[in-house]
C-alpha cells in the first residue's frame, strides 16, 4: 500500500527524521510501565522503535481509517492491539485497569484536550512522553514568572514532574508543520494527594488565568462574593503564583467559603 495522504484536519504531520522518532521513543525512563499507549501512530514512525523494545506491550490509538489500514499492513505485531477511534472518546479505564505509559508524535490541533484527559487520569498514567508544538510543551513545562505559564502548566505541575527534551524543526516533517516541535516527560511526583480540595484548585488556577493581566483579587470576584480578600497574594497576578502559592489561595478560599 502506498503511504497515507496527509489530511489536514486531523492535524497530520507525519515524522520523517527516523533519529527523531527514535529519540522520542527512548525518552521514556525505565521507571515507565511496560504497557504503552501511544497516540496517533500514523504510518507507525515512532511505533517502529517502541515495538523493538522487547519489555513494552504496545498498543496505538488511531481515528484515520487509512492509517489504520496501513498499521495493520506493515505491523502484523501490532494484531489486536490497534484501537480505531478517537483517543478524546476512549474510556481509558476500560483498556487499562493497571497504570500505562502514553506516547505519540501527538496531534497538536487537539493537544490541550489530550492533556485535560490525562489529568483525569493522574494515577493511571504516571508517565507520559511526545511530541507537542513547540510553544505548547515550553508553556506546561514552564514555572511561574514566564509569559508562558498558565493553566496547564500549574494544572499538570501539581502532578507531575516535568521535563523539556529537546526542539525537532520543520523540516523533520512531511507536510512540515508551520512551527517548530517540542519534546517533553511528564512523570507522576510524589504528591498522592493535594492539600487543598482539588476541584476547588482547578477552579481556582482556570478562575485565575482567565484574566492573566489582573490581580487574584480582580480575577476571583466570582468566587468571593462580596468579600474583600485580605493578604498579599490576592493583590499578585496569577503568573506570579507557584504551584505551592496556588494550593494556599485554594486554602484560603475554601475558609472565606466555609466561614461566609
Ligand atoms: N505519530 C505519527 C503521526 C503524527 S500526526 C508520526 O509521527 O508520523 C498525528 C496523528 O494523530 C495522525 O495519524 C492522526 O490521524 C492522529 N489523530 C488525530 N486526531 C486523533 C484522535 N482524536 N485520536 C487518535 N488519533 C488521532
């Protein structure tokens, strides 16, 4: 079969630089469990090198029926282990009931919604490795103080530790993407839980960035009703704010709640 035609929509850019892919599979660390899922596979670059690897179980979510059709042609090793289907839909929990390592030259048309769904899945999914556009795996990997720091980056911070690999160019790709790509590690940290309600803190940390440019105590009015919020950190903005600072603003926020 002849390759797959890059369609657009489903934001395919597939990964020609095969030193690329294979760097992006060996990014996961020997702490990462042996069953993988990896995201969008395409034409099966990265999935070539995670199938060598003979501790990995790996299966592959794809929505692109071509792709798929071409899996199944140049990967018989991969027989029953291709889920056809959107990764945004699947229930996670009834493929794996054990924790599983994600991967994938992602598409970046829907990367903060794959991120939002691995947050709901923090305990299942202790690692998570690939591919994201540049812009995108600086911001989560980003502290506070930076331009790029924002929801995600305290979101996922809270749970994991988070590395920036390396940059891939435009060129490693066909079509090439009109920006440069990013590789980054997420790995599960040693909070097993928040010491703050964690509803409470999305709510808080989404509230908060909402309005970047003013300060918490502009910004989380809703919230607050009719008091005035007294102390320091409700007069700074929410990019000044570390993970840390933002579990004690869901603290004090969930007093002024308790007490109103
Ligand atoms: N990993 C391949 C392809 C990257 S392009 C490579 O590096 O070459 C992104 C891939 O994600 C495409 O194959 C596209 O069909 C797939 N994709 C897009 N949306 C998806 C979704 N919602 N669920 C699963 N796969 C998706």
């Amino acid at each position: 079969m002849t390759k797959v035609r890059a369609k657009k929509h489903l934001g395919q850019h597939f990964l020609t630089d095969l030193k690329a892919a294979q760097r992006i599979a060996e990014s996961l660390t020997t702490d990462a469990p042996n069953t993988i899922l990896e995201i969008g596979p395409g034409m099966g670059v990265l999935t070539q090198f995670l199938l060598q690897n003979e501790r990995y179980n790996v299966s592959v979510v794809e929505i692109d029926t071509e792709s798929v059709t071409y899996l199944k042609e140049h990967y018989p090793q991969l027989e029953g282990k291709i889920i056809e289907g959107d990764f945004l839909k699947l229930d996670l929990t009834k493929y794996f009931q054990e924790p599983f390592t994600i991967i994938g030259n992602f598409p970046y048309n829907i990367s903060s919604q794959i991120l939002f769904k691995v947050l709901e899945h923090i305990d299942l999914v202790p690692q998570f490795a690939g591919m994201f556009q540049k812009e995108v795996a600086q911001r989560i990997a980003s502290g506070p103080g930076t331009k790029d720091y924002g929801i995600l980056s305290v979101l996922l911070q809270a749970y994991y530790n988070i590395e920036y690999l390396f940059t891939v160019n435009e060129g490693a790709f066909n079509p090439p993407p009109k920006v440069k790509s990013g590789v980054i590690r997420l790995m599960r940290n040693e909070r097993t839980e928040l010491p703050c309600d964690a509803k409470l803190f999305k709510q808080v940390v989404k509230m908060g960035f909402n309005q970047r440019r003013k300060t918490l105590s502009n910004s989380l009015k809703g919230m607050l009703g009719d008091i005035k919020p007294e102390g320091e950190i409700f007069r700074k903005r929410p990019e000044q704010l570390s993970v840390e600072e933002f579990f004690d603003l869901t603290i004090i926020i969930e007093n002024i709640k308790n007490n109103a």
